[in-house]
C-alpha cells in the first residue's frame, strides 16, 4: 500500500502550489516515478484538504490492494479524480474549450447534486427523475447526462467502480414537434359567412373567419 508524497512547493510567479508524487507500472512493467501538480494552496487550504481531494487516484495506484475497498468512492471524489487524470493543463488530448465546459458542469451541476453520493446509490431512475425536473433545456440536459456517463466509464476504466447507471438514462436532445395549424376546408366554413375574391380565389373575409374560429 502506498499513500504517495504530497508537498507544498513554492513559485517565482504566483501561490505555492500542491505537488503529489506516487509510483506506479510503467509500459515495460517496471516501476516508474510519476508526480502531477495538484493545484495551489488557494484551491486547498490545508494538506489535510488536499489529500482528501487524492481519494480517487489512492484507489486507483492501489487497486491491487483490497484494504482501499472498504467503501465505495462518491461522486466527489470521482469528479477530483478525473479532473487530475482527463483535464488537467498538460493533458492535450482534449481541447481547452471541451475542458472547460466540462469543468463549468461538474461545478455548477453535478458536483452539488450528488457529490456525496457513493457511486453505488446512484440509480439511473433519480438521474433522469433530477434532469426532468431541472428546468433546463434538453441540449443542457443531455449534456449533463453525456457528461455523467463519461465519469462512470472513466472510474470502470481505472477499477473504481464497474457499472456506469447514466447510460439508462433516457434523455432527449430534441423539442417535442409543434403541430402547426391547417389551414381549414373550404367546404367546412359556414356557407353564411361574406366570401371576397383574391387573385381569382374566394376566401372568407378576415373579420368573419376570425369571428367563426372564436
């Protein structure tokens, strides 16, 4: 069982900032040293805040380790764990522009509506039950669906957790279609209202018609 090393390492430019170190199987399976910049002491005040935010990636680099399997992770601490692993700076396998959409619905969505939520309460049913209910635009919601699923296929990549409930989730992006009004039979309208000539057509007076529709 390894817990890693995390300090506090100062800059020329800006606050100190959290640095994590750990070990871990490189391609040729021997041991490689790896360390990721957490973030600064503005972000996490404290050690004891910082470590908290390193749950996820503790189970990971001890997966082999049944001791890290006393719980379930929450929500939370998925969400910490993929923002080191998929959106962190020097990550350049996705654009700076999908980073921060991501990072702005993790914040503003689904962090403050399941953060707590160990990874195994959560039910496809109570997802689709909270975006129904949100009052947000379908494109917003399936963004947030899209978004969640993303989380849990990342946590079964890396053996945090091994089913993903969003992808049940039913969520349409499109409106529901407007059924656009008829126009009405000639042969329907009452053969009392006044009839003018337009272009060679007869048609019902405005005023009437309206009158009629009423």
């Amino acid at each position: 069982m390894q817990y890693g090393n995390l300090t506090k390492q100062a800059r020329k430019n800006g606050p100190a900032v959290w640095t994590f170190r750990w070990w871990e199987a490189g391609a040729s399976g021997n041991r490689v040293r790896r360390s990721m910049i957490l973030g600064t002491i503005k972000d996490f005040g404290t050690q004891a805040v910082a470590r908290k935010a390193l749950t996820g990636l503790l189970r990971e680099i001890n997966s082999s380790d049944r001791r890290f399997y006393v719980r379930p992770i929450n929500m939370q601490e998925l969400a910490d764990h993929y923002r080191q692993r998929e959106l962190a700076k020097d990550n350049n396998w996705k654009a700076y522009s999908t980073k921060y959409a991501y990072e702005g619905y993790l914040k503003k969505w689904i962090v403050p509506r399941w953060g707590s939520y160990s990874l195994d309460t959560i039910r496809a049913t109570e997802i689709e039950a909270w975006l129904r209910q949100s009052g947000r635009a379908r494109g917003t919601c399936i963004k947030i669906r899209n978004l969640m699923s993303v989380l849990f296929n990342h946590a079964r990549r890396h053996d945090l957790f091994d089913r993903n409930p969003a992808s049940l989730v039913r969520q349409s992006a499109k409106a529901p279609k407007r059924q656009s009004a008829k126009a009405p039979n000639a042969a329907a309208l009452p053969a009392c209202l006044p009839w003018t000539s337009c272009g060679g057509c007869s048609l019902p007076s405005t005023t009437e018609y309206v009158l009629w529709l009423c």
